[in-house]
C-alpha cells in the first residue's frame, strides 16, 4: 500500500522474534532481511537496502543448492538497489546471475523468466541499447500475458518498461500508450495515494513533455508531485526530481 514506515515497523518486531527463535543461518531470517531491504530500497535507502539484502543472501548462499530459485530473488534484489544508484554494469551482473539460475530451475513461462528478462531489459535501457533492451521487455511481456490475468500489476510494469524504451527513443506517441495502459491496471489494482502511480503520472507527464505538450506534461507531474509527497519520506529522490522536471516545465511554457 505505499506505507513504508508501517510496513518497517511490523518486519522489525517480525525480525526481533525470529532472531531470538531461530539459529542465525535459518533461511526464515534471510527472507526476514530480505523483507526489511525491499523497504529501504523503496524509501530511497540503498546503503541500508544493500546491507539487509547482503546478510539475506549470505543465509541463503549457506543454506541453500546453488541454483535455488530463492538465491536468484536476492541476486534479483541486490542487482536492482545497484541499478538504482546508477551503477548498471554492476546491476546487470547480479540480474544475469539470476537469470542463469531460473533458466536451470524453471519452466520457460515461468512468471520470475518474464522478471529477470525486464531486470536485464531495464539495464540495456539505462546504458543506452534501446533495440536489445526492447528484445528484453517484449519476452518478459510474452510470458506474463498468458500467466496472468489481463489486470495484474506486473503487467502494467512490463508496459511501464516497454513505455520507457520508446520514450527514449523519443516516439512519445507508442510511449504514452503502453504507459496509459500501465495507468489503467494501476488504477484499478492500487490505493489512490500508491507511490507507483505516481510514477505513472511522472512517466505519462515526461511523454507529453518529449511531445511538446507542456499544459498535459505539468498537469500530470503535479499529480505525481502530490502522491509522492503523501506517501514518501520529504528527502526521497524522486520528489527532488519530479520538482525539477515542473521547474523545466514551466520555463517551456
């Protein structure tokens, strides 16, 4: 639901049992550091989301076969805290050493493939290589479209992603339409004040911004603006930029 200060609250008093319950190398303490990283990272702390996702992986390193699909999530998880803080060759290292394991693990239509094919998409968009990152996301799309229902979130995140490819590549047009179609799901499948709908909004706002549209591109960045400002901590790195972009905005208009 977006509120993270709550959600850190419950996993702290969750971890403080486990801790005292458990020997210090039981995978239900890696999933209980796994859960306490996942919300750092969305609060924008990724020294502290590293930290968690590390003592995770090194449970589950000790405990588990190699090629566990559980090992994957926390090479998953570390790879995108470094994907966030912008060091993408270093991402994309931990992304291909999940994907290795699910190609060995899962079947080919498995849902977590379609994660780590928009994990290693996502990489090629940030470097620039839009062609091989469009490659990524459109087989990630493949396997959720006929793995899930037609609403679920993840597939709005595959639209988001393939949104971002064409908006790099600046045809805003197919960009604002897989973004609209990320919109839609979110709107029905999340609370109002979802910080992922926000990022919807700033997407869509950025699209009509790469068209010149700039009324449609500030109307759409205040709606992300305010979201944020309900849902994350004041010194977040998206309402610092999301702020900036209203400034570029308003100066075009």
């Amino acid at each position: 639901m977006g509120d993270y200060s709550k959600a850190l609250e419950f996993y702290e008093k969750s971890h403080k049992i486990l801790e005292k319950a458990l020997p210090s190398n039981h995978p239900n303490l890696a999933s209980s550091y796994n859960n306490i990283g996942q919300v750092y990272k969305n609060m924008g702390d990724y020294s502290k989301a590293l930290e968690f996702y590390e003592k995770s992986l090194k449970i589950r390193e000790k405990a588990l076969p190699p090629n566990h699909p559980l090992l994957a999530t926390s090479y998953n998880n570390i790879g995108g805290v470094y994907n966030d803080m912008g060091d993408y060759s270093k991402a994309l290292e931990f992304y291909e050493k999940a994907h290795q394991i699910y190609e060995k693990a899962l079947p080919s239509n498995h849902p977590h493939l379609a994660t780590s094919y928009n994990n290693i998409g996502l990489m090629y968009n940030d470097m620039g290589d839009y062609s091989i990152a469009l490659e990524f996301y459109e087989k990630a799309l493949k396997i959720l479209e006929k793995a899930l229902p037609s609403n679920h979130p993840h597939l709005a995140s595959s639209y988001n992603n393939i949104g971002g490819v064409y908006n790099n590549m600046g045809d805003y047009s197919i960009a604002l339409e897989f973004y609209e179609k990320a919109l839609k799901i979110k709107e029905k499948a999340l609370p109002p004040n979802h910080p992922s709908l926000a990022t919807s909004y700033n997407n869509i706002g950025w699209a009509y911004y790469g068209k010149g549209d700039y009324s449609k591109a500030l109307s759409s960045l205040e709606k992300a603006l305010s979201i944020w400002q309900k849902s994350l901590p004041p010194n977040h790195p998206d309402i610092k930029t999301v702020k900036n972009s209203i400034d570029n905005v308003k100066k075009k208009m």
